[in-house]
C-alpha cells in the first residue's frame, strides 16, 4: 500500500513541474541585476565630424570669415583660435593672422574614444600677376586661402598667387609690385622712389594658460591590473603640442618623488593629442601634470601635480 501512494505521489509532482512552469528572470551576458538604466555610460559611440568648412573660402588679412561645422556623439567641441564651441553651427571671426598655420577642430566626448580632429589648412599669398575676381581690397595687405590643400594648390594656379614666405619677418623677396589701374602723376625730385610692400603684422602671444585636467581626477585610487592609465585634459587656445610630466613617489629615493631630489621618472613632449596612455609602474602612488606649447616652442604654465594610486 506505501508503494502504491508513493508511486502516486511522484506521479503527481511531476504533473505539477509540466504544467506549470517556473519563471527565471534573465539578465543579458555581461549585465549587473543591480545596475540602473541611468548608471549606463552616457556615451556609446566616438564623437565624429560630419562638415568643417570656411566662407569664404579667400578674404584679405582682417576681413570676416564664418566657420561652420557639424559633429555627432561629442559633447565638448573646440576650435583653436576661437575656443569649446556648440556641438554643431557657425563662428563669424576675423581672417586669421600670418602667426596662425591652420584651424583645428577637436570633437569629443565622455566615452572612452580618442578626439576626433579635423583641419582648414591656410595658406597666405600676395598678388603676382593677377588680381583674383571682384577683389577691391588693399594691395599691401596678403590674401588668405582656406580650405584643404588640393583646393588652396588650385586656387594659387588659377590666379597666380605668389606664396607669403611666413619665415621672412622683414621682407619678402622676389616680391613683384602690382601695375596701378591709374598713371601715376610725376612730381619733382621723385627720386628712389621704391613700390609699396607687403608688411607682416606681428602678433605678441601671451603665455599659455595651464590646461584644465579632465581625468583622473586629484588622489584617485586604482586597483587593476595591468597598471594602464589614460591622461585626459582640454585643450588650450593657441597650443600646438603639449608636455606631460609623470612623478612615481619612492622610484628615485625612498619616500620623495623624483622632481623633489631634481630627477625626471617620465616626461613625454610634443604630444599633439590631448590625451596620453601608459602604463604605470608598481602598487605606490603616482602624479602627473601637463603644459601646452605654441608654434614657435614656447611652453606655458604647468597645470598643478594630480595624485594618484595603485593598490596592486
């Protein structure tokens, strides 16, 4: 009789179990129960830059231009010369000066993707023997192409444009003077008389501001390994390469950092990026700074030393 209600028993369980089934909930591979919707990063693509264009495209040293760019997935967006500007639109500003080499933009954003960079290339040049359709500007005074570098080639054959040589400060050789529209009357004793030249404007550049850190942030501890650290900052007005200094506290001396004894532990120059990754050496703290560097070399202030730490 046991047997026989047993044997019933076990009949019956397994009924229940194929009626009706248990719900499981299930998470996709790789996600946390705990974790929010609005803990997620908020950027999942690299930032992208659809247009960057100039109009127009020739001006005379001083006239306006209008800069007008379209980016994707960026949230900090910068314009040297000009500085962060929206994600997408338009900058009016004023032709640039014989100092500047080209205009770059940087689009980024707070994933952990590298910039996305862009150019307008400039090219200064003086008249030789045409004078570019519906110009009615001063003669002494260079003419500005922007664009890229297949279109300013283009432009200077078409109109016989005489390239500025930017690193002769004081004359420009083999500078032909344009023929006046109207003949010029005589006067007396009009002797040496010499034509008009282009004359460089100078422009006097302060020091560079210290760039501002973005990551990691002041006394930030890590505890993964490898030790592999990315440094971020943003950029700087006018800076065309930028410095990093990295300190380690005991690499040197026991218990001082190697700046302090007067040794460098590593120092990364001319890095054209506005970041840096590398990776870092035992479970000790560690610091880092960062200074820009114009055209001409001249670097600006350091940013103040960021602490670190790896505990492995």
């Amino acid at each position: 009789m046991k047997t026989i209600l047993h044997s019933l028993a076990i009949l019956f369980t397994a009924f229940l179990l194929f009626s009706c089934k248990a719900t499981i909930p299930e998470f996709e591979y790789g996600s946390n129960p705990g974790t929010s919707a609005q803990e997620a990063p908020q950027s999942q693509y690299p930032p992208r830059i659809d247009r960057f264009e100039a109009d127009p495209q020739m001006a005379t040293q001083g006239e306006p231009i209008t800069l007008s760019w379209e980016t994707q997935h960026a949230t900090d967006v910068h314009i040297s010369g000009v500085g962060r500007v929206s994600p997408s639109g338009s900058r009016t500003i004023a032709s640039p000066g014989i100092e500047l080499q080209d205009i770059m933009l940087t689009a980024s954003n707070d994933g952990n993707f590298a910039p996305a960079t862009d150019k307008l290339d400039v090219q200064y040049t003086l008249f030789s023997t045409k004078v570019p359709d519906g110009y009615a500007g001063p003669s002494d005074k260079p003419m500005i192409i922007i664009g890229n570098r297949g279109n300013i080639t283009n432009t200077i054959n078409r109109y016989k444009l005489q390239p500025v040589n930017k690193y002769t400060i004081n004359k420009y050789p083999n500078l032909k003077p344009l023929t006046p529209v109207k003949p010029v009357q005589a006067t007396t004793q009009a002797v040496n008389v010499k034509p008009m030249i282009a004359t460089p404007m100078y422009f006097n550049m302060a020091q560079l501001t210290a760039p501002q850190i973005i990551s990691p942030r002041n006394n930030s501890t890590f505890n993964h390994y490898p030790r592999k650290l990315t440094l971020r900052w943003k950029p700087v007005n006018n800076a065309s390469a930028y410095n990093v200094d990295i300190d380690c506290l005991n690499c040197c001396v026991a218990g001082k950092w190697c700046a302090d004894v007067g040794k460098k532990f590593k120092q990364v120059k001319s890095q054209r990026n506005t970041y840096y990754q590398f990776s870092f050496v035992g479970a000790q703290p560690g610091r880092w700074r960062v200074q820009a560097v114009d055209k001409n070399g001249k670097a600006g202030k350091h940013s103040p030393w960021t602490n670190f730490k790896f505990t492995r």
